[in-house]
C-alpha cells in the first residue's frame, strides 16, 4: 500500500514538474483535460493526459 502511494505521489510531483514541458507536444491541452480557475487560483485536472501518459508508461514498461 506504502508503495502505490509512493508511486502516486512521485507521479504526480513528475506531471507537475514537466508540465510545462509536455505542453509543447500538446499534452495538458487533450479533450478531457480541465483548466479552471477558483478561488483566485488557475486549477489544472489533465484527465486524458495522464491517461495517455500511463499507456506509454505501461507499453515502455512490456517492452523493457
């Protein structure tokens, strides 16, 4: 359990870091991921992204 949290954890620290990064090949901008802003604060939820990303993950993983 302490280790899927650990891996959640990281991936989201990841995401956030290459945010700006994987936005230059498109990713954070898919059908399905939300930009709001609430509270004085701009709220990203890159649903489809994160959800692309994990696939390639998972092919990277079944490759290696």
């Amino acid at each position: 359990m302490i280790r899927w949290l650990l891996v959640t954890v990281l991936a989201l620290v990841l995401m956030s870091g290459l945010t700006d990064w994987l936005r230059r090949f498109g990713f954070g901008r898919l059908p399905g991921d939300f930009v709001f802003r609430a509270f004085g604060r701009l709220w990203q939820v890159p649903l489809a992204s994160t959800l692309v990303l994990s696939m390639l993950a998972a092919l990277i993983a079944r490759l290696i």
